[in-house]
C-alpha cells in the first residue's frame, strides 16, 4: 500500500535555469538531500521553509499548497548556522523566542522551553551566553529553538558541517532518537555522501536541483537508475565502451581499450550502442602479476599501479589502463598486498551482477 507523502515538491525551479526538483518525502523516515552544489540546496529548503519563492512549480504539504504561503503559516522549522543565535539572550531565553514571537501563555512558554531543554540536552546550559557555546552546543540550541513551536516537518542545512567526528556521532544519534521518540519527518541536505549515509533512511541524490533517484542507500549502490548516481553516491568507475550482445539482461561490452567486460544492462541498452559500464571500487577483483588469467581468446583488462594509499580499513589503489584511462579499486589490507608497489600490472576482473551498464547520455559527448 503506497505511502501518502507528507511532502511534495513538483518541478520546484530554484534558478533561472536548468530543470526543477521533484521529490516525494513520506512521513516519519528521514530523508537526505545529497548534491555538490551547497548553495542551491540551501535555497531549496528555504522555498519550502518560505524564505524564498520558486520560479515555477508547487510545494504541497499533507496535500496542501504552500507554495506562496509565509513561513510563520507553515509549520515547518529549518535548522541553519546561517540562522544566528541572539548574543543578548541566554540559551534558555533563545529557545523561548519563537514562543513569545507566538504569544504563547506564559505558563506554556516555561513548561515547553523546560521539556525542549531537557529533550536537546540543554539543560546545564540554559544560563548559558551563545557566546560561550561550542559548535554543537550552538547546534542543539538551533535544534531546541526550532523544536519549541513543534512543527511537523523539520529542515536541516548541513548540520555536520561544522562538527568534529565525536560531536557529530552524537548529533547523529540525537536527531535518531528524536524522530522516533517525536515522529518526525526530517529532511537534511548535505554535500558528503557519509553524511547522506548516517542521516537518510532513503537518499535523494541530485544533480543540481534534479533528483536523479531517490531510495535506500543499499539499492543507490547496487542498482543505480542512471550513471550519474553511480558516479556521485557510488563514487564507481566510468568507462566508456560498446554493446558486443544483450543476453538475459546481462551485457558483454568492449571497452576503449580493446578489454571484454561484462554488466547488468539497464533500460535502452542494445546490441552496438555506446556505452558506460559502472563499477565501484571495491567491487573489482585484482590479480597482481605478470601471468594472465583465462584463455588464449579472452581480453583481459589489463592495468599498472600507479599510487597506493593505506586508509586504515582499506587500500586504495588507483591504476592506468592500457588506452590511458585510469582507474580505482579498494581492497582489504591483506597480507597478499605486501609485494604490490607502483609499476606493479594487475588483471582487473568482476562478476557482471556487480556492475551496471548504461546507455551514452547524449550530454557525455
């Protein structure tokens, strides 16, 4: 049974050009906008948020267009550093001041700013100047004064970005448990794919202001709808070839440089099309050695080690192909690798099911 969204955003054009976003976000699970351009996905909350109006297109809410209402008549709250605190008042005063701005009653304005405290982790600190505060007390007051007039849709704009790793694992963890405790729906946008990782249940990659796919994390990976997810939140290898056979949705392509592979074939893929086969780094199998694998009437894809780089929990290793091309892998720091050093040739090789084939975009040329 299908989902109704909480959020629609239909063909919202943030700039003067190129195409606009489409995107659906359900109830509840959190979402992650993940793109290259900070900028435009800063100007993409604030429409939804009413801090800025689209050139074209709607923005519903629980089926109502707010498209051109203001942003004290949406209950939604935006998290953003570009949001400052007010120097003059204590933590605990900033967090009642969308409160008062409301005309709360008294009563409910000390009740609500004491369980907003309490829930953010804010207590010890409600006596406290912004002056004082580190980055990520600074963001739980953010957070706390955005809570206190509970909206149903909650915006993040690069909530990691100014933290170091231990405090954002506890902001991450935070905003985890305040959705489920509150039942809230988060939408966070982000420009690190670790960071689409830790905050979304599903994952909008986009290319500018256009979703190109939005789903888990597992199926972005694995089954990419368009190259350009493989290469931004897969971070694959592009190679460009030739449609040799289509058979049972598997492809056998030659590559530029003469090297047969093999891929799932995608939608529009046929026999003699251009071609871009994707496939990550940690998906490919290397044979170092000078000796050839297979049979005499096999094309192997050949490479020489070019750099080699130890990250703790992998190897990376980036290698030039036989037409100049080059490409990545990433391995486990096994003993095996110990002999390998720059100038070491490798046979490159992976099951098909582990990369995906795409039809040449008319763009790519």
């Amino acid at each position: 049974m299908s989902v109704t969204p909480l959020l629609s955003l239909d063909d919202v054009l943030p700039t003067s050009h190129g195409p606009g976003c489409t995107l659906r976000v359900p109830p509840g699970a959190p979402v992650a906008l993940f793109g290259t351009d900070a900028r435009l996905l800063s100007r993409l909350l604030d429409m939804v948020a009413g801090h800025a109006t689209p050139l074209r297109g709607r923005i519903i809410l629980d089926g109502d267009d707010i498209t051109h209402r203001r942003p004290e008549d949406r209950p939604i709250g935006l998290v953003s550093a570009r949001d400052p605190l007010f120097d003059h008042l204590n933590v605990r005063a900033n967090v009642a001041f969308p409160l008062r701005a409301r005309r709360a009653a008294p009563s409910d304005i000390a009740a609500t700013t004491a369980r907003t405290l309490a829930l953010t982790g804010l207590d010890a600190l409600a006596e406290k100047s912004p002056r004082d505060l580190s980055p990520e007390e600074a963001f739980r007051v953010r957070l706390a004064r955005v809570l206190a007039y509970a909206p149903r849709l909650l915006l993040f704009d690069n909530p990691l970005e100014k933290l170091n790793g231990a405090a954002a694992r506890r902001i991450v963890t935070l905003l985890a448990t305040l959705g489920r405790a509150l039942k809230l729906t988060m939408v966070c946008a982000v420009t690190q794919r670790a960071e689409a990782l830790r905050l979304g249940d599903r994952i909008a990659v986009m290319d500018a202001a256009t979703v190109l796919q939005c789903d888990r994390a597992a199926t972005l990976l694995d089954r990419p709808e368009d190259d350009r997810v493989a290469l931004l939140f897969g971070e694959a290898n592009v190679l460009p070839g030739r449609v040799l056979d289509v058979t049972d949705d598997i492809a056998e392509i030659r590559l530029a440089n003469g090297a047969h592979v093999e891929a799932i074939a995608t939608d529009g893929l046929e026999n003699d099309a251009l071609c871009t086969v994707c496939i990550r780094p940690d998906r490919i199998a290397p044979h170092f050695g000078t000796t050839i694998l297979g049979g005499d009437d096999e094309h192997p894809l050949i490479g020489t080690v070019q750099d080699i780089t130890h990250l703790g929990d992998h190897m990376r290793f980036k290698l030039r192909l036989e037409d100049g091309a080059e490409i990545e892998l990433r391995r486990p720091p096994m003993q095996n690798l110990r002999g390998v050093a720059i100038g070491t040739r490798a046979q490159l090789a992976w099951p098909a099911g582990q990369a995906t084939a795409f039809p040449l975009r008319e763009d790519s040329y």
